[in-house]
C-alpha cells in the first residue's frame, strides 16, 4: 500500500501539476527492497519458497532428506555467504546519505542483511524439522 501510494503521488505530481517530487524515486525503492526481503523472508518461515518437488517426491524417504538436507545445507552456505559479503557494503554505505531523501544509505542497503539473516534463522528451522519429521516417521515406522 505504501508503495502504490507513494508511485501515485509521484505519478499525479509530476503529470498533473508537472513538479514531480525529489523523493519519487528513492523512496519507493527503498521499500520495495524492504518489502521484498521481508517477504522472502517470511515465505521461508512459512516454508513457501520455491521448491521443485516433483523429483523430490519421488525418492524414498531415506534419500529423500538426505537430499533435502543437502538442498538446504547449500541455501545455508549461499546465505552465510550473502552476509558476510554484505557487511563490508553496510560499512562502506554507512557514512552516505540519498540525496532527494536525506535517508542514509543504509536503509538502502540493510534489507539484504536483515532479510538474509531471518531467512539463515528460518532455513535452518526448516533443515531441524525436516530431519525431525523423517526421525519421527522412522519411529512410527519401526
């Protein structure tokens, strides 16, 4: 919502009274950015992310989380690895500010840390669980 509000806004100033505002173009980037991360963010934590399962499903139980332990060990590794090359960028950025906002550029920057870090926390959540689910089926089973 506040992004359509804000392109809005910024559609109308700039074509109808023809002053099209300094912050039309940083500030809806930087919520977009926001809310993407987030949102990645949020689908992992709810297990949504986009997963091809038509092979996965096929394999017996066994292979199967071994290769979806595999399969998130390496989201883990790609995530670790987008930190820590992240935080270099974060320092660097720390001192700027946008011009037309005055927003320091880490507002710019940060939703790529912080929706990194949450999806590390909610990934291995999900590689815990899936682990747990076959130890639990394997018990049912035995």
């Amino acid at each position: 919502m506040i992004i359509a509000t804000i392109v809005f806004v910024a559609v109308v100033m700039r074509y109808v009274f023809n002053e099209p505002p300094l912050w039309a173009d940083e500030a809806p980037r930087v919520f977009f950015l926001w809310m993407t991360y987030l949102g990645i963010a949020v689908a992992t934590k709810r297990g949504r992310n986009i997963r091809v399962t038509h092979f996965i499903d096929k394999f017996a139980p066994k292979p199967r989380v071994i290769l979806e332990t595999f399969m998130h060990c390496l989201v883990l590794i790609m995530l670790g690895t987008l930190i820590w090359y992240s935080i270099p960028i974060l320092k660097l950025q720390a001192g700027g500010s946008m011009l037309s906002t005055g927003w320091s550029f880490l507002w710019l920057f940060t939703p790529v840390t912080v929706g990194s870090i949450l999806m590390l926390f909610y990934q291995t959540r999900l590689m815990i669980s899936t682990i747990q689910t076959y130890k639990i089926n394997v018990e049912k089973g035995s």
